[in-house]
C-alpha cells in the first residue's frame, strides 16, 4: 500500500453498508448468533457520526467487518467508494481502525508500533508523523517505553495514535475513550475535532453518551443487530417531545390547586411543582399563567431538555433480552 490519498470522487459518502449481515456459528451447544441482520447505513462525507447501542447489539461486529478482521456472511459495504471485498486494499488505505481489543505487541515501544504501522502502509519516513501523533495523544514521554509497561488508558491512546499514521480519510474508534482520564479525553477529542474540521470522516461508538451527544452531528442507534434510528443529532432529540420545568413556589401548599391537576404535576418537599409537558401540545408561558392565576407565587424555576440517553433508553429499552 502506498501513503497517496484514496479518493474515489463518484462517492459522496465515506461509508455505506447494504443490508449486511453477519452469523457467528455455534459449535456444539453453542447456537448460531445472528449479530447483524441486514444493516443499512450511510455516512457523510466528512461527518462526525455516532454508531450508539447496548452491550452485544453488534457494534464492533460491523466495525470489524469494515476492517477486514471479521467476514460478514452477506450484504455489501464500501468505504469511499471503494467496496470492502472487491477493492480491498483501497477500502483499506481509505480507512483507519480503533479496535475495541487492545491488541498491541506487548515488545514494540510505542514510537517502534507507529513506524512498524507506517512501514505496512507504505508511508515515506519523510512523511511519517510519529511524534506529532504521539504528542497529541499525551504519549511523548512513553515513546520510548515497551507496549507492555503502559497502563491500560495509554494503550488505548496508543490504539488511537496508531490508526491514525496513514492519514486515513475515514476514521473509525469502537470505544476509543474506555478507560480514558477526564482530562486526556479532552485532549484526545480535541485533536480528533482538528482532524474531523480537516475533512476526516469520524465515525465512532462510546458509552459515554454526553460525549456522543456533545461531538457527533448525526447518531445511529442498533440495537440486536437492526438499525432502530439514524438521524441528525439534533433531530433525535427534537422528536423526543418531552420536557420538563420544575417550579419552586415562595411557599409550602398542602394541596395543589384544582386548576393545575390538567398539567399533573408531582409536589415535592411541600414547594415544588414538577410537570413533564409536550412542547407540541403545552407552552411554558401557558403553564406559568395557569400557576399564577391560582394564586401561587413563582420564587424559582428550572426546565430540563431530553437528552441523548433519554432517546437511547427509548429507542432501546424495549427488547433487552438476549444480550
Ligand atoms: N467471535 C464471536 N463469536 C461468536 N459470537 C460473537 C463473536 N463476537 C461477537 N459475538 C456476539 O455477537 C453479538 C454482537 O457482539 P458485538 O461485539 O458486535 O457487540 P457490541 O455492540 O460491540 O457490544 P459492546 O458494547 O459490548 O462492545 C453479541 O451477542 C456477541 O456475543
Ligand atoms: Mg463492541
């Protein structure tokens, strides 16, 4: 392979997956596993995309499946355009890959991981960007230490370096920020969103859903192998319909006004109201008049936006067997 951009100019996505699908064989007493059943994705070309789903829904099946390290029993997948199986060794330049593993050869020093990756990826030495990768995934100080003597969140960000040597135009992390400190997320997503506002395709799975929620402008959730949303991050959101406000009366009541019981509200702590509304249906300035005119006095008050993990327990909640 050789370090000089893939471009395949015909594609406007950076990936797109056909209704793949992926059966684990059982051995024994074992059954057959059903990972993925018939996935369907696109990806924009230089989006921040967010692939969220439970334990077990098939995440890094798929992943895997794009980087050649799983075999997929049906269904097409092509990144930049070039197809996984028919244009393998472009799909493959086009693409760097964070496993979810930590599959590192515990006896290479992390500066000897980066060059052994650029030398497979045919990247001229004058091209290579070691140190300035390792540099921003915080590891100039452990360039010259041995995989095996690394913590575990430094082997990740080791992962991370290491996918990223041949500049690959899709960059694909399952789980980049497990086992991550605070501050070195921070670090690393912020050369992550360089690379992304540099043209780079990000495509990434987390947990950590206020970090998905943060980054990512578009958001697929699977959930035991089926795609069960995929839409821009906001709209996800904005089609939950549900918010709530907390109002803190100047004093306690006993009883909530009769005129409220339309909005249902729950009391709490003898002065505060809490009503989930629709924003479809029912407006704050509605809400806070009908207070009023029943004689309360308004001393404070909070709302609450859904947010990602409200969508995802939604979207998921509803079949959790067979995990
Ligand atoms: N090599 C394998 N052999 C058999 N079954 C497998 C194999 N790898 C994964 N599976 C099964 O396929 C399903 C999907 O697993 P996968 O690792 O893709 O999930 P995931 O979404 O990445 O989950 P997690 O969030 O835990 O990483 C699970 O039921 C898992 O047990
Ligand atoms: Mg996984």
């Amino acid at each position: 392979m050789t370090a000089v951009k893939a471009y395949n100019q015909s594609s406007e996505n950076a990936l797109e997956v056909r209704d793949l699908r992926k059966i684990y064989k059982g051995k024994g007493k074992v059954p057959d596993k059903e990972a993925l059943k018939g996935i369907s994705l696109s990806v924009p070309r230089g989006s921040f995309f967010g692939l969220l789903g439970p334990n077990g829904a098939g995440k890094s099946t798929l992943i895997n499946i794009l980087a050649g390290l799983v075999n997929k029993t049906s269904g097409t997948a092509s990144v930049c355009g070039y197809d996984i199986n028919k244009d393998m060794r472009l799909a493959r330049r086009a693409l760097g890959v964070v496993p979810q593993e930590l599959n590192l050869d515990a006896f290479f020093s992390a500066r000897e991981v980066m060059e052994f990756q650029a030398g497979l990826y045919g990247v001229p030495k004058s091209q290579r960007r070691t140190s300035e990768i390792l540099e921003a995934m915080g590891l100039s100080d452990k360039a010259d230490s041995y995989a095996r003597t690394l913590s575990g969140g430094m082997r990740r960000r080791l992962l991370v370096a290491k996918a990223m040597v041949h500049q690959p135009d899709v960059l694909i992390l399952d789980e980049p920020t497990a086992g991550v400190d605070i501050e070195l997320r921070q670090q690393l997503w912020g050369y992550i969103r360089k690379l992304n506002e540099a043209g780079t395709t990000i495509i990434l799975t987390t947990h950590y859903l206020e970090e998905a929620e943060e980054l990512c402008d578009e958001i697929a959730i699977i959930n035991h192998g089926e795609v069960v949303a995929c839409e821009p991050t906001d709209k996800l959101l904005s089609k939950l319909d549900a918010k709530s406000i907390t109002i803190v009366l100047d004093q306690d009541i006993e009883h909530i006004p009769d005129s409220l019981h339309v909005f249902n509200p729950a009391l709490s702590q003898g002065h505060r109201l809490t009503i989930q509304y629709k924003p479809s249906e029912a407006d704050i300035g509605s809400i806070l008049s009908r207070i009023s005119e029943s004689g309360l006095s308004i001393k404070d008050l909070t709302t609450e936006e859904p947010d990602l993990e409200d969508a995802f327990l939604q979207m998921t909640s509803s079949k959790t067997q067979n995990r």
